[in-house]
C-alpha cells in the first residue's frame, strides 16, 4: 500500500470540486481512496490531492487513463497536474 499526491490549479474552485466528488465511485474501483482535499491559502485555486492506493497498478492507469483527462478538462484544471506516488 502507497499514497498518491496531487497538485494542480483550477479555474474554480467549487465547480472542480463538484465534478471531483461525482467521480468518487471511479477512484474507488481504481484502487484509491481520497484522504485528504487541500487548498493553497494564498492561491485557492491551487489544490492537493491526498490518496490511500489499495491497488498501484489499477491506480496507474487510471491516473494516465482518458477519463482522468476528460473529467480533469470538464473540470477546470488549468495546467499540467503534478503527480507523486509515494510509500
């Protein structure tokens, strides 16, 4: 078992999160369980993402899967996501 870390800015902040919570069920079957939503306190547009990865392989390709890419797009990520897998 690992963690997953996440950063990256979005557009807005609660429409992000609106589409980050509808795809709770895709992360789970992923092998992820989502710990921690952080914002930056100086730039709340900037967010963290603290995953539990019960399944690496399941969780990597989900992270480099369209649908990530798709839903990352509707939204509102504006730049590359930074991406840690950590023990």
């Amino acid at each position: 078992m690992g963690y997953l870390l996440v950063r990256h800015k979005v557009r807005e902040y609660h429409e992000w999160k609106r589409v980050f919570d509808a795809h709770k069920d895709a992360q789970r079957q992923a092998g992820l369980r989502i710990e921690k939503v952080m914002r930056n306190l100086y730039e709340p547009d900037e967010v963290f993402l603290f995953f539990e990865v019960m399944d690496l392989a399941k969780a990597r390709g989900f992270i480099s899967s369209p649908e990530v890419s798709v839903a990352q797009a509707d939204a509102g990520v504006v730049d590359k996501p930074d991406i840690y897998f950590m023990a």
